[in-house]
C-alpha cells in the first residue's frame, strides 16, 4: 500500500495523538536504545527522543520515511518491513504505535521482535483490537453492493483479532509477563468531510480497481449509510477499538 504522507500529517494528526498515551507507558530511561516499529511520518519518534532515547524510527512505506526524515533531521529513520527485522539483541525496548493491524503475521513480527530486544527488554504497542471500526468496514461493503460494484474480501486490509490469539502469538514467541487488553476508543476526525478523507487515506486498498469516480461514488454512499450513527454536530465519531500489548523478554 502506498501512503500519501502530506494527506496523512493534515488530516490524520490524531493517529500520533493518541499515541501519546502509549508512549508514555515506555516510562525511557536515559540513553534507552528503542526502536519505533512503523514509525509513519516520526511524530511519535521525535517525542520519545525527547525523553532522552536514543532511537531508531522504521516504517516499510518510504514516503512516511521520507517525510520524517524531513522533519526530524536529527533523528535516525530507515525504511524496514517488521516481518523481516532481522537485528539481534540490540534494543532495550520496542515500541508501535497503530501499525501491527496492518499486517498479517502476527507470529512471526513478534519473534523478530523478541530476538531484537535484549534480555529484560520490554515491547508496548498499541493497535487495532477486534471489531476495530466494525460500523465503517460495514459499510464500505454495504456501499460497493448498493452501487453495483463487486466487493473484494481478500483485498480486506486489516487484521482485527481477539486479545487471547495476540496474547497465545507473543507466549509463543517467547514473552514473558504478558499483558494484552483492549477497550473502545471513539476517535472524533477533523471537519464535515472527516469521514470521506478517512476513506480517502486508509480504505484505497479495498478500492483499488476502482476509477476516481468509483472511489467518490463510494465514499458518499458509505457516509449516507453512516450518517445517522456517527455524525453528530458537525463531526464524525468513528468506532474505534485499540489493543495495547505489554510483553517482556
């Protein structure tokens, strides 16, 4: 998948914002070796610097790369795909932030992780739980069959799965101490046309056959389905779902 990085520091500010609370659970120590796994545009990255780690910033897409070098000269970034980090031993903690929904080998991602951390090394991350924005998944399907097109299920692009699979896949990597928790986090977008730039940044995989005026056709029939539900005052709230993991090697 492709990332417009620009889109995404616009309008989806409040994917690092949320963030925030994760990251303070890392409680850095000074001069910490951390790596941020699927570190998008750095926001997150150029924080936990700020506590006084020294850290790494990867993201497999190299527009988000590009752009946080661009913004955080300082700090060191490289493209890299978590399910091939192949770094040993190297890493006091490792932290993510809404990335790991966006892959599909839990098993494997978490003992790359396992084997970059040194021992006594913490992982924290936060991501998409099970039935993570249910309502607007729903109804982008509902809209390709009310306007004719043909729906994809295997171009489906997230990973929503339940707290006791997540927690059997970090046990099996070898974690210890692992906690796994979800809870509901409605997440309100920016302006009247938040939803359609949501669509527009995070759903173009399941749309990617599709013309500009297939994609728009869709857009404004998923936010008609969805009006009544999560429009309210002028903003739209969507349905969001997170899962922290907290796992020590």
């Amino acid at each position: 998948m492709k990332w417009n990085s620009e889109l995404y520091d616009a309008k989806h500010s409040f994917v690092a914002k949320y963030g925030e609370g994760i990251a303070t659970l890392l409680n850095v120590q000074n001069s910490e070796n951390i790596l941020d796994l699927g570190c998008g545009t750095g926001d997150l990255t150029h924080k936990i610097a700020q506590q006084g780690a020294i850290i790494t910033g990867v993201d497999a897409s190299p527009e988000m790369i590009m752009q946080a070098q661009k913004k955080y000269p300082e700090i060191h970034f490289e493209v890299a795909d978590a399910s091939t980090l192949s770094t040993l031993n190297q890493y006091d903690a490792i932290f993510s932030n809404a990335v790991l929904h966006w892959t599909f080998n839990h098993l494997k991602i978490f003992k790359n992780c396992y084997s970059a951390l040194k021992d006594n090394g913490r992982f924290i991350a936060e991501f998409g739980a099970y039935h993570n924005i249910k309502m607007v998944s729903d109804a982008i399907e509902q809209a390709i069959v009310n306007l004719g097109y043909t729906y994809r299920a295997d171009y489906f692009p997230w990973n929503f799965r339940q707290d006791k699979d997540i927690k059997a896949d970090l046990i099996h990597a070898g974690f210890k101490d692992v906690t796994v928790e979800s809870f509901d986090r409605p997440t309100a977008l920016e302006g009247e046309d938040g939803l359609v730039n949501w669509l527009v940044m995070f759903s173009d995989n399941l749309l990617k056959d599709y013309t500009y005026e297939q994609k728009h056709n869709v857009y404004q029939e998923c936010s008609r389905l969805l009006q009544d539900e999560l429009y309210e005052a002028g903003q739209w709230i969507v349905d969001y779902r997170r899962v922290r993991i907290f796992a020590y090697k």
